[in-house]
C-alpha cells in the first residue's frame, strides 16, 4: 500500500475511533440533531389537515364572473390568496403546500348563451396529486353554490357546473421542507463544530506541535479528517433518516445512491470551513465567537429552520450565495422532487466554488500550534 495513502488511512481510523469513545461527541454529532427532529417533526410532521387556502384565477370579464369571485372571498370557508394571478404561480405554491388548490373561471365563465339566453360555465379545480381530499371537497363546496345559483335562474337546468384536475406534481408538506434544513444543521454540527471544538484542544495538548515534526503532511492530514467526517456524518445521518422515515413517514423521491454522494460532497463541503476556523484558531476563545459569526447567518439564512422563499426576494437573493444554501437546496429536490445531478448544476457548481475557496483559505491559515 501507498505510504501516503496508509497514512492518510491509518489517521482517519484514530479520529472515527476518538469520535465514537466520546460520549459528548456522540451526544452532539447524533443525538443532538434528533432532538431537533422529534421537536420540528412534532411540530410540523401532523399538519397536513384541509384549510381551503386557494388561489382564484378569474379569467373571464363577464360580470356575472365578477360578482361570482366577489362573493367567494367573503365566504369565511375560502382563504383566498390574492397574490397567485396564474396557474403557474398558483401550482407553485400548491407544491410547496402554502395553497390547497386553485379554482379557475375560463373566458367563457358566466358569458349568456345564445340558446338559453342565461350564462353559464365551468369553473375548474386543480389541486395537487396527494392532496386529492382537499380538491373533492372544494368541488362539492362549488357544486353545492352552483346548484343553488341553477335553482334561482331555470329551476332545473345546470347551466354552472364544476370539474376537478388533479396535477402531475404532489406538494411538499411543512415536514419535507423541515427535515432538509434539519439535516444541513446537522452538517453543520459534523463539519464545522467537530474541527473547531477538536483542533484547539489538540494544539493546547502539544499533539498537533509534535505531529509536526513527523513527515505528516497537511493534505495527508486534511484527507483522513475528511474520511472520517465523512463516516461520521453517514451513520448520523442514517440515524434522521430511519427515524424520520419510520416515525414520521418521510417520503424520498429521488435516487437514494445519488441522494448519499450529494450528502458525502456536502460533509466534504461544510467540513472545509470547519477545518478553516479550527486550523487558524490557536485556542477555544478564538475558535467559539468566529465560528458562530460563520455558522450563524448560514443557520438562519440558508433555509435551516424555515423555507427560503417566506423572505423578503432581496434576502433570498443575497443568501442564495451561502455555502449551506445550495446544499440544504439539494436535499430538498432530490428527496422531494426526485430531482438528478443534472438537474442540480447550479447548485453542484456553487459548491464546487465554494470547495475550492474553503480549502484555499484553510490550507493557508492552518498551523500546527
């Protein structure tokens, strides 16, 4: 065997086996974050009942369609979102959960017929594939106000009628955006706190002084902190993962072998800043306020706790830059959209970015002492 790669091998055996002989580590890399999970999987994980927040696209210019729209916003059972102006915006929304369905009224919606002299129409209902139970029941809701309106104009004849279009998508429930931001906290956890609560420790001992005067080289020992991170950060994410699939029935789309290589370039990703601020820091009172100033703005801003798209676009614009942001971004499309590496360029190429300048930063600042 290489004597490089031996090395390399050999170090990463010593800090996996000094991770898991430390109960603290094991409380903080694996327990830790499942405490979060039971938290917002509680919080989140059984809110999936029917709230009737819908979307009115009122494509028609008739008046009978205008009074009709009017009078469906002061109806208490309708929470009409007055942002989504098409379908689009509307099926976006209802992917992300923030909308139940959409109702349409066509062009023709309330336009008098030339045969019988009265309008008439079809309004349409398009609701999400896995949110069939809230489509039916509008349906009913809207048939039930048509047949009234039937009964006042002919007494008989439906001339307002009202159909259902489930889409092709399925939305996303509040858990499926919580448990991608939980995991990039837990990322967080492995790659950047386990190096800057270790690294310290390690040069107030002397262990990395005297590592030095042996033919270790820093890449060699970049290398096997990186393998092992990376077993580390597999078995605690397996453990959210079997929990959050048992317990609260997480649904993953995507191709779990794509879905696991994403998770290791992610560890490899974050662990670089990690390795940055432990290797720079000469003790823990150096370590601690400059890791929070990184970790902090990524916690908040990069969709850990709450999905990107509730803040202001300029917000949204700026952390898009954030090196957790297109991770905790991946996960989320891979595990709830399916999504493939192809389709994930722009984020696979902003951690590229980002991989190359952690590392440029983190083998200059590094020192042994």
């Amino acid at each position: 065997m290489n004597s490089s790669l031996y090395t390399i091998i050999t170090f990463a055996r010593i800090n996996t086996k000094r991770f898991f002989r430390d109960r603290l580590s094991i409380f903080f890399g694996i327990l830790f974050p499942l405490i979060f999970l039971f938290v917002f999987g509680g919080i989140f994980g059984g809110s999936d009942g029917v709230s009737f927040r819908v979307a009115l696209i009122n494509q028609s210019d008739s008046s009978f369609a205008q009074d009709f729209a009017k009078n469906l916003e002061k109806q208490k059972v309708f929470n009409i979102d007055t942002e989504s102006k098409t379908l689009e915006a509307a099926k976006e929304k209802m992917i992300r959960s923030q909308l139940d369905a959409a109702i349409i009224l066509p062009e023709d919606f309330g336009q008098v017929a030339a045969t019988s002299q009265k309008p008439s129409g079809q309004a349409v209902v398009y609701y999400t594939q896995n949110n069939d139970q809230a489509g039916q029941t509008l349906q009913s809701l809207l048939q039930g106000s048509f047949k009234q309106i039937n009964q006042e104009l002919t007494g008989a004849t439906d001339l307002f009628t009202v159909k259902g279009e489930a889409l092709k998508n399925q939305s996303l429930s509040q858990f499926d955006y919580t448990f991608a931001g939980l995991l990039g906290f837990s990322l967080l956890g492995i790659g950047v706190f386990g190096p800057v609560n270790v690294f310290p420790e390690l040069k107030k001992q002397g262990i990395l002084r005297r590592l030095s005067t042996t033919p270790l080289k820093v890449w060699q020992y970049f290398s096997s902190i990186a393998i092992s991170q990376s077993i580390i950060g597999i078995v605690s994410l397996a453990v959210m993962f079997a929990v959050a699939i048992t317990v609260f029935q997480l649904q993953i789309a995507g191709n779990p072998l794509e879905l696991v290589g994403f998770l290791l370039l992610s560890i490899v990703l974050i662990l670089g800043i990690g390795l940055a601020i432990g290797g720079w820091a000469k003790n823990e009172r150096q370590a601690a306020p400059l890791s929070n100033i990184v970790v902090f703005p990524m916690m908040f801003l990069s969709g850990t706790f709450f999905p990107r798209f509730l803040m202001p676009e300029w917000l949204q614009n700026a952390s898009a830059f954030l090196p957790l942001t297109p991770v905790i971004d991946g996960i989320r499309l891979i595990i709830t959209e399916g999504a493939h590496f192809v389709n994930l360029l722009p984020q696979l190429g902003l951690m590229a970015a980002w991989l190359v300048v952690v590392y440029v930063i983190a083998f200059r600042v590094f020192r042994w002492e």
